[in-house]
C-alpha cells in the first residue's frame, strides 16, 4: 500500500534525512528503545515548522527530541514521528557584548566549549550536561549551582498553533527541571544567553573541576539518563534510595548504581520494562520507609 504520509514527508525533507522503523535504542543514553515509525531530522526552522505541519495535518502523532539523554523510550517504540533536534540544527552565534544565540540541537559541551573559547564565563556548569541546548531549556538543566535560568535572555518557540514566538527569561516559567515549554508543548528552536568576560584559563579549568567531580561521583561508564528522580524538597534522592537499602538493586538489566543511588542504570541489556519495573519499586519503598514521594526527572515516551 502507497505510504502517503511518507510521501509527502519526502517534499519537506531529502530522504536521507528520514528514517523508517528507527531503534530508539540508538538514540537514547540509556541504549534503550523500541522502534519509532518514523525519525526525522531537521536542518532549518522552516523544515521543523513544516514537519509539525504536516503531522498537524495527517494527524500522525509527534515528539521533540533532543540527545535523549533525558528519556527512556517504552520497548514497543513510538507509532508516530519523532523530530531529533541535533547536529544539524545547531548553529551558534557570538556577539562583541557576551551574548550568545544558539540553535535549540547544540550540545551543552560544544556550545560551553565555544563560549569559553571567547573568554566569557557564566556556562561552566553545563559543559558536563550530555543534552542539547533545547532540552537543557525545556528542563532548566542545571548542575553545582547553576542552571539555564541564570544565563537564559530569551527564547524562539514553535507554539502549538504553529505560530512562532520569542519569549523572554521571565516568560519562561523557569523553575526546577521546569520550564514554560514543558507545560504548553512549545519547541525550542533557539535561545539567547548573556555571559560576562572572564579568564579564560580560569573558565577552562573550572570546566575541568566539575568534569572531574562527575566522574568521581557519577556512573559514567555506564548506560543511564543522569538522576533518574528529581530532588525532593528538603532530601537527596540518591540518599534516601541508599537508606532505603536499595543500592545495586536489580530487575532484569535495570539497577540502581552502585556508585550513585540517585541513577538507575542499564547495567546489561535492560528493557524499558525492567527499567520502569525498578524505578516503581525504589518509589514504591522510599516512600513506605520514609513517606517522601520520589518523581521522576526521566521524561517516558510511548506505551508502557
Ligand atoms: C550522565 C548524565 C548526566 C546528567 N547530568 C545532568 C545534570 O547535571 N543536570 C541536568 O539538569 N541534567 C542532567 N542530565 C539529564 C539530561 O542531560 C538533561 O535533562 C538534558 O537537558 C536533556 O537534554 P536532551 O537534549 O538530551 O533532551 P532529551 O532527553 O532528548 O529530551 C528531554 C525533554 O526535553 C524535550 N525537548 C528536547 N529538545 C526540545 C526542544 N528543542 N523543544 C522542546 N522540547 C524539547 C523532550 O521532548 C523531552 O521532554 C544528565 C544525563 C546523563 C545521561
């Protein structure tokens, strides 16, 4: 039978820019992840407006992906398109005055790398963040006492009538792993950061600080999507999942690191199933031993 959806698809994007029947697997930090119909991937505003469009209009559902470094795909895939916002979508732009305008597909380490190229400081701490810059935003991603918050200006969305709107920092409802984008299922496209002139030996070797104490705290040999939880107002999820007695506990694959409780890792072939199966159960008894309800960071995707 004629695929007509893909058909038209083929006329806003070259064809080596859509994959059929993709393993989400091989787009996920946690290697894990059935099947997407459909995997898109995007260069220019115009193309991510047309896609949007298009599925709009076929209704064929759709997500915004970034690195996936935040997401845990359901083993069943995902029937419907899947827009990876990456490499080819990440152009960046530094101006004399310290600001920066970047393209939502940017990696953190990439766009912190080419800021402190320019001397300026204010981006240290992202620069060990495995997402892009769109999901850096749509999280207010942050690490060791920064967040995107303090850097942000402004915004370029995609709204869900497909009107495309620049929102300033205040209108963006930043918070903890909380943004404007998340509650109206805006897309970021791009966003303009201020920094300020700094040293630039100091900047590197700040990056190198912070980089160095990710390795010694977190798994990162290891397959995961950073914190699997959010920190609960007042506690540290990682101790409380260690107080619990649930260190290195296992289902299938899926365990909670060793090195750090707040991670639930692949340790060896896991399914989305065993890794939800463990993330229900390190809720389920944190919450019987200590009545403090974990939620989790971990974005899902698909049917579970
Ligand atoms: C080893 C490791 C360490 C980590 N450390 C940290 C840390 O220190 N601090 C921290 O905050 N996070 C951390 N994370 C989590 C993750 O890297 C961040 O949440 C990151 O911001 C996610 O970006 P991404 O591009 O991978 O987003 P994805 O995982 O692809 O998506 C995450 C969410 O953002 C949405 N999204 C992505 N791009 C867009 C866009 N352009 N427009 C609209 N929505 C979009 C998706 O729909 C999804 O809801 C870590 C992860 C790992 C694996």
């Amino acid at each position: 039978m004629e695929n007509l959806f893909l058909k038209k698809l083929i006329q806003i994007l070259p064809e080596e820019r859509i994959k059929l029947k993709e393993p989400m697997a091989n787009h996920t930090s946690l290697h894990i992840g059935g099947e997407a119909d459909y995997l898109a991937l995007p260069v220019s505003t115009e193309e991510v407006c047309a896609v949007i469009s298009l599925c709009k209009q076929e209704k064929m559902p759709y997500y915004i992906m970034g690195n996936g470094s935040n997401l845990l795909v359901s083993d069943l895939g995902y029937r419907g398109l899947i827009l990876k916002l990456g490499e080819d979508f990440s152009n960046i732009q530094v101006s004399g005055d310290g600001t920066v305008r970047a393209q939502a597909g940017v990696l953190l380490s990439k766009l912190a790398s080419v800021v402190a190229d320019h001397s300026l400081t204010g981006f240290e701490f992202a620069s060990g963040i495995p997402g892009t810059l769109g999901g850096a935003v749509t999280m207010n991603a942050g690490a060791y006492g920064g967040e995107m918050k303090h850097c942000l200006t402004a915004a370029k969305v995609l709204d869900e009538e497909g009107n495309i709107l620049v929102l300033k920092a205040e209108e963006l409802k930043l918070g903890y792993r909380h943004s404007i984008l998340q509650e109206k299922g805006y897309v970021l496209l791009e966003a303009d950061m201020q920094f300020t002139y700094g040293n630039p030996e100091e900047i590197r070797q700040k990056m190198r600080e912070l980089n160095a104490q990710r390795r010694e705290k977190q798994p990162l040999d290891k397959y995961s999507a950073g914190s699997t939880f959010k920190r609960p107002q007042g506690y540290f999820a990682g101790k409380l999942i260690s107080d619990a007695g649930l260190r290195g506990y296992q289902v299938g694959g899926a365990a909670v690191s060793e090195k750090h409780c707040g991670f639930i890792i692949n340790k060896e072939n896991a399914t989305a199933g065993e890794f939800l199966a463990v993330t229900r159960d390190v809720i389920r008894i944190v919450e019987e031993k200590y009545g403090v309800r974990l939620e989790p960071e971990v974005k899902f995707l698909g049917e579970f």
